[in-house]
C-alpha cells in the first residue's frame, strides 16, 4: 500500500530523515542513514526524543536550533526552512549536515504539529570553505606584510646613507661616533625584523 511505499522510498534515500512531533520534542521516526551517518540506532534516536538533539548538537548550535522551533509554526505548506548544525557522531566528530524542514502535519488550528527534517552531511564542503577562506586570509596577511615591509625598508634605506654620511663627516676618534653606532645598529635591528615579518609571510623582499 501507499504507507508501505512511503517507508521504502524514506529508507533508500541517502538522506537522514527525522519525523520530529513538536508537542511532545521527540522524534516519532527516523530512518536507517541515522545509524550510518551518526553512530545511533534507530531506537535510540526515538526514545530520547528531545535530549537527543541537545546531546548530539554543537553546544553553539543550541540556541539556533532553538530559534528554529520556533519559527516553525509560521511555515505554510510547501515552505522549506534551511538551516545548517553540527551533529555529535559516536565516534567524537564533529559533521555539518544541511537540513531541510517542511510541515508534514498539522493540528486543528493548522499549526504544525509535526515537521519533516531531511539532513545531508556536507561536512566535506564547510571544511573546503573554510580551507578557502583561511587561504584568503594568509593571502591577505602577505600582501599586508609585504607593503609594510616595502613601507619600512624605503625609509631605513635613507637612514643609513645618512647615518653613512654623517659618520665619514666625523673623525674616527670623535665622541659622537658612538651614537652614530648605537643609530646603526637599531636601524639593522628593524631591518632583521622586517625580514623575519617578511619571511614568515613568504614575501620577497
């Protein structure tokens, strides 16, 4: 019959799938990719209803997931509410899933009384964004260190040849050479800090 196609059709998709009774926050169906994608059984999942999620949630997630209730009943029919977590697998990972929340249900008032979640793992796809955008960080951090470092090394270059300059106008037994020495110095100090800035950063100077 029909509610057996039904349950064929929900066990051979590659999605989870949660049938989540918002009266009683438990979940009254799940199917078998639960088991595959998290580590829990089926019957785990149905009898711990609500402590499920907030065990198995990303403690940042929380609240979210939360909010989401909650606007739950402001969804008509054919309304999609998409919304990404992290899920706890048995194992200690952490993974993404992308979940997608329909109405399946409703009560007398025509409020939702139940609502369909399908949730796909895109844990592969938030770790290659974040790789991207770490990359465009250390990207950005090199071009910052290589203007800095072009900004500093101008300046120190004028302030040896003049630091040079003065030092031939003195005699080698003058008193002040010794300031002249301790400016060189300091001058080759920055000097050496912009190139450690520089290298550490992958910059050619």
């Amino acid at each position: 019959d029909g509610t057996e196609l039904l349950s064929m059709v929900a066990e051979a998709v590659p999605d989870m799938l949660f049938l989540f009774d918002i009266p009683s926050l438990a979940c009254v169906y799940v199917n078998r990719q639960v088991s595959a994608a998290l580590g829990f059984s089926k019957q785990e999942v149905e009898t711990r209803g609500l402590s499920l999620f907030e065990s198995i949630l990303h403690p940042e997630d929380l609240m979210a997931f939360s909010n989401g209730l909650m606007g739950l009943s402001r969804l008509v029919d054919g309304d999609v509410c998409d919304m990404e977590y992290r899920f706890h697998h048995v194992n200690g990972e952490w993974l993404w899933f992308h979940c997608r929340v329909t109405a399946f249900r409703r009560d007398d008032n025509g409020l939702p009384r139940q609502v369909l979640c399908a949730a796909r793992d895109v844990t592969a796809r938030r770790q290659y964004e974040e790789a991207v955008r770490e990359g465009e960080v250390v990207a950005a951090l090199s071009r910052l260190a290589a203007r800095v470092a072009h900004d500093i090394n101008n300046p120190l270059a004028n302030i040896r040849n003049s630091l040079f300059l003065l030092r031939t106008a003195l005699l080698p037994d003058h008193p002040d050479t010794k300031y002249l020495q301790w400016s060189e110095e300091e001058v080759d100090r920055i000097a050496q800090a912009v190139q450690r800035i520089a290298t550490s950063s992958h910059v050619d100077l």
